[in-house]
C-alpha cells in the first residue's frame, strides 16, 4: 500500500474509504460549555470544526492519470470550515468526508 493510499489504525477502522482527494475525518466532541464556565444545551452548542483524520484518499489523477499527492497523513490533527464537507454516521460514529482543499490547517 502506497503511503497516501487509505488506511487506518486498527482502533479506528471503519468500512469507509475515500476516493480521490478527500479524507475522513473523526469530528471532534462538541463543547459542553463556555470559557466562562456555563453549561451548553444540545441545541446551543456548534458544529465542531476540528477533527482526527482516519483515512486519506489516493489523490486526484493529473493530466497524465497519476494520483497527486496528498499533504494530509492519517493521525493528522485538522480544522476545517464550518459548513465544508458532508457529514456521514457509520456505526453509530460521526465522521466528515473533506476534499483536501477544505481543509484550512493542521494542528502540530
């Protein structure tokens, strides 16, 4: 297996495997309350916008049908847009599939 091709680690194996340049990403939990201390409801609480990636697609093909590289690597701690890519539930586990480009930034 190529080193960009999908995988993922044996505790986070799932029967979801991105196509292209896009990956999966693990949402991380929303917040249960404010910097201040007050304790959020369901319906207050936002979207989360960081992840753990889990799998990573092969790349786009270029003119020649060759997959391009891509930056992101499974374990990879990521933000993205609020309303970027599209939210999927495998298992019970909530995930969202990201094309590379909407990925704004990795945590290091």
């Amino acid at each position: 297996m190529a080193k960009n091709q999908s995988s993922a680690s044996s505790s986070s194996k799932i029967n979801l495997r991105p196509l292209q340049d896009r990956v999966i990403v693990r949402q991380s939990d929303a917040e249960e309350k404010t910097a201040s201390g007050i304790l959020l409801p369901d319906t207050a609480k936002e979207k989360p916008t960081k992840g753990k990636v889990i799998a990573v697609g092969p790349g786009k093909l270029d003119k020649n049908g060759k997959p391009m590289e891509i930056g992101l690597r499974v374990g990879d701690t990521v933000y993205y847009g609020k309303y970027s890519g599209t939210d999927v539930e495998v298992d019970g586990e909530k995930f969202v599939i990201l094309r590379e480009s909407d990925v704004l930034g990795v945590l290091e």
